[in-house]
C-alpha cells in the first residue's frame, strides 16, 4: 500500500525524470532565451480543436516549447474559461502538470463521477499517465494549467459523442 509520502516520492521523481530529459533535449540548443510576463502570454484564439488537448469551447491552448505533435519533450500551457466540463479521456504521452492559476477539479475514471474531482488550486502538482482516463473542471474562475510530456501527443474521448472532431 502507498503512503502519502511514497505518492509524493513517485511525483517527484517522475517530475525530475521529465526534467532530466529536458536538459538533454534542451542541450542541442532548440530552446531559445525568453522572458514573458504573464499579461503579456500571446494566448490564440479560442481554438478548441487542438490535439492532445480537452478539444472544450473557449480553450485557449499555447505550445511554450518543443513540438507536441513531434517525439520530443513539449511543455503546453491552457487557459480553460470558468465553468467548463471537461469530459472523460486520454492522452497517449505522460504528462506532469503544474496549476498556475485558479483551482482546477481533476480526477481519474473512464466515468464522469463529480464525487472523484479533487480541488487543485494554483501551485498545485498532478500527473496524466500516458493512456490514463482523467476528467475536470473549472468552476466559477478560469484556469490556467502548465504540462511538460514528450509528444507526440493526441486525444481520445471514452465517448466519442464528447469528441468535437466528429461534429459537423
């Protein structure tokens, strides 16, 4: 059985796993200086069908390093407006993610049950394992959530009914 502690232990050395690959993908020199304010982020539009992404209305996603739809290491950034459900799914890439702003309610389940979602405020720490089913929300102030995961990455909704792509 699993300890807080032994939970905390795994998070972090899966977060310095993916910082380890960092400095090594990092190393040949694709990443270039940058210093943005936080007001001063160029958010696109409200894309919402962005792959590896919650594919929601009004999700506004920006690729901060690397390539997400390449095999490298990428860190994506998503500004998510209040009130928005995210429904269940996957992604094929492991994730570990930071809460910059707001309070994100996340949980695991190939089922939406509202009693599973956890409150993570900003500075708050969760993992996406790779093909793991997770659902969210935003409730009544945006997000704004930071993930690093080597891609390429992709999105599959356990209902296809919730997979925007199919819509007309």
């Amino acid at each position: 059985m699993k300890t807080t502690t032994g939970c905390a232990v795994a998070s972090a050395l899966s977060t310095f796993g993916l910082l380890l690959l960092a400095s090594k993908a990092m190393a040949g020199g694709d990443l270039q200086p940058a210093r943005i304010p936080a007001e001063e982020i160029p958010w696109p539009g409200g894309a919402a069908r962005v792959e590896g992404t919650a594919m929601r209305a009004g999700l506004q996603t920006l690729v901060v390093a690397g390539d997400a739809k390449g095999g490298g290491l990428y860190t994506m950034m998503f500004n998510l407006p209040a009130n928005t459900k995210v429904p269940p799914h996957s992604h094929p890439d492991v994730r570990s993610c930071f809460v910059l702003s707001g309070t994100w309610y996340f949980a695991y389940g190939d089922a939406r049950d509202d009693a599973q979602l956890k409150a993570l405020p900003a500075g708050s720490h969760y993992t996406e394992p790779a093909g793991m089913n997770h659902f969210a929300e935003t409730r009544d102030e945006p997000v704004i959530a930071e993930c690093t995961a080597i891609g390429p990455t992709g999105t599959t909704f356990v209902n296809p009914a919730d997979d925007p792509r199919r819509r007309q």
